[in-house]
C-alpha cells in the first residue's frame, strides 16, 4: 500500500520516531508499504530552517535525500494540476503547504500519514 507523507511525519520518523502514532509505526514497518515525500514538504522543510524553526543535524540539501534513501521514501513531485488543484480547495486550511499535499492525496487517491486533523475535512483519507 502506498502513503503519503506529512511534513512532521516524515520529520519525526527521521528524528523523534516515538512521536509516531502505533498505527503509523506499524505502516511504516511493514515491508509492503510505500511511502512517498512530496516536494512541498522538502520545500517546508528548507523554508523551517531558514527560519530557525526547527534544526536539522545537517543542511536540508542533505538531510533530506539522505533521510529519505534511508528510510526508502520516494520523492513526489509537485504538478502544474497538483498546484492549481491545491488553489481551488475550500480555505478550510491556510496553511499552503498542507493544501498541496491534500491536493496531492485527493488526486493520486492516496492515504495521508498526518497528525493534522483539519486535513480531512478535504475528504483526504488520513491515518495518525
């Protein structure tokens, strides 16, 4: 089965594993499981520690790829349809970063692993 990732999920199995969901652990560990990382995130990611959000123990340009080889992630790119997709969703959520990867789940029909909870009211299928 295929997911996509969160920003924070991909983050924290990364970084602080133990503040993973059981059920999101239990995904991630089984051997059959996709996961995959939309550009968006890789862009948050970048834009977080520029802005002394958060810190990474290595520059985003290699902590990104590097993390998501280890961990067997494969990246998403973000489309011309994804983006103009993620402008037309209702403003339930203002965050542009999260309306791109409802956008990316809505349209590739894929579950998303989010501890986000305003997500869903895209009818994204989320798992936490």
């Amino acid at each position: 089965m295929t997911f996509l990732l969160d920003t924070h999920t991909f983050l924290w199995l990364a970084i602080e594993p133990e503040k993973l969901s059981p059920a999101v652990l239990n995904l991630v560990e089984q051997g059959n499981t996709k996961l995959l990382l939309s550009a968006a995130s890789g862009w948050e990611i970048a834009l977080l520690v520029k802005l002394g959000r958060i810190v990474l123990p290595e520059s985003p340009e290699i902590f990104i790829p590097g993390t998501m080889q280890a961990l067997q992630v494969t990246p998403l790119p973000i489309g011309f349809s994804t983006a103009i997709a993620a402008a037309s969703l209702p403003l339930i959520h203002r965050d542009p970063f999260d309306r791109i990867l409802a956008a990316e789940a809505l349209r590739n029909n894929i579950t998303l692993l989010s501890k986000d909870t305003i997500i869903p009211r895209y009818g994204v299928r989320v798992v936490w």
